[in-house]
C-alpha cells in the first residue's frame, strides 16, 4: 500500500466535495423568528449515539481506482477531541497510524518512514471547507451530522416511518435516510456541479450499552476519475472505557511531503 492510499484512507470519510470556493454567507437577519422544533427531528436527535469514549475494530476492505487491500482498522475516539485509528495488514503487522483532532491531523507511514503534521485544514484539499471534526466523528459512530440537524432551513420528510432529511450547507448538499429505528442508514453529501459525491451506507448495527452501534459501514467517494471505496465490518464495538491514544512519531521519520 503506498503513501496515497494510506492518506487515502486517513481521509476517505471527508474526500467528497469541492475545490472552489464556497459563495458568501447571506447577512444574518436581527431578529430571526424563531422555529418550532420538528417532533421528527426531536426524534432523530433522541436517537443519536450518546458517548464519552468509543473504540471498535473493523475489518475493512479498500479500494481505491481498483487496486484492492485488505487491511484491519483499530479506532478510538475521544468524544469531541480526538479521533485515533491504527491500520494493520497481513499478520497483524501496523503500517499506518493516525491522530485526528478538532485543530491538526497526524499520520505516520510506517511502511516508508514517513509522516503528516498538518492543521485540520489540510483536508480540504480534498473535503469541502464545511467539513469539520464533529461531522467526521459523526460519520464514525453512525449519527446524524450536526449541521444537518441543526439546519432550520433543511427539509425533513417521513414516509411510513422512514425518514428522510435534505438540505444544503453552502454549496455542499447533503440526504440522509434513517430507517425504523431512526438511525442514519445512508448519507448522502456532494456538489453535483463538480462531480463530487460521498455515500455511506451503515446497512446493520449491533446493541452497545442499549444503544444502537453500526457494524456495516459502506463508503463510496467519487471525486471526477477518482474513485474510493472502503467497506467497514466491526467486529467489536465498546463505548466508555478508559482508553489510551499513544502517537509519537520517531525521530528517524522525514515529512512526507519532502518524498
């Protein structure tokens, strides 16, 4: 696996949208009315996943413009702070470790000795600049993105009892479909006029702590000829335990943008 597929993994929940520009932001009104919560959208915040800790390991297939790897993802996050993942191949042999937090990415390429040191912002070289860290840990653990749910002008529909929830951010759109038992089953975020799209698809979940945990996770990113595909199986899910995040990255190691 070389050094972009690797990164291509890191990234793979965010690589969906735009290159150019977001349009400016309409003025804020003085006064904005104010909205009477959906009962829907009550319902749908109800049932997000509630946690302070979560780590699970998956068993993940990726593939990116056909080249096929079969790797083992270790993930642990710290609600809101950091999300830590470790990627292992054949005989458990690490080759990628990564530490995500609200103000800095960090990747280490264990395989060519290599690492990342960037601000969160360096995903939008391959992210719209409305993705943040809490849509990405979102992503991870199944929920609703916030800015979906906190969307006063987003559309929310319900035909017998499945939901569905469409909106946009600026220029970056977004669907999401949640099942009976109001859990996301697929999301939907792109900008059509450049071709760029990201799909997700939690299709089961297994009961953690009396909460619903997805354990199917189907990523599709296109992005004009380039295509991504990852497909997640958990295999163990936890929730508030007490976890350790350990990075470091050896002295040995030269950035790998100086490679």
């Amino acid at each position: 696996m070389n050094k972009l597929a690797i990164l291509s993994c890191m990234l793979i929940m965010v690589s969906c949208a735009a290159h150019k520009q977001l349009v400016a932001n309409q003025p804020a009104q003085a006064n904005p009315p104010a909205v009477k919560p959906d009962s829907k959208l009550v319902s749908i915040k109800q049932h997000q996943l509630v946690f302070n800790t979560f780590a699970a390991k998956a068993s993940t297939k990726l593939d990116i413009d056909g080249g096929s790897n079969d790797v083992t993802l270790n993930m642990r996050i710290d609600h809101g702070k950091k999300i830590w993942v470790s990627i292992t191949a054949i005989l458990g042999i690490e080759i990628a470790r990564a530490l995500i937090t609200p103000d800095s990415i960090l990747i280490i390429n264990k395989l060519q000795g290599v690492y990342i040191k960037k601000p969160f912002s360096y995903v939008y070289q391959y992210a719209n600049r409305q993705v943040n860290y809490n849509m990405l840990e979102s992503i991870f653990v199944g929920n609703a993105i916030p800015e979906a749910l906190n969307d006063q002008r987003a559309h929310i529909q319900d035909d017998n009892g499945t939901m569905s929830l469409t909106g946009d951010l600026q220029d970056l759109a977004y669907k999401l479909l949640f099942g009976q038992e109001v859990k996301v089953n697929q999301l939907n975020l792109g900008n059509p006029d450049d071709g760029q799209s990201l799909q997700v698809n939690n299709s089961a979940f297994i009961t953690q702590a009396n909460q619903l945990v997805p354990s199917q996770i189907d990523i599709q990113s296109v992005s004009h000829n380039k295509k991504i595909k990852a497909n997640l199986h958990f295999t163990r899910v936890d929730l508030d335990q007490p976890l350790q995040y350990p990075f470091n990255i050896p002295e040995s190691y030269q950035p790998a943008d100086q490679n």
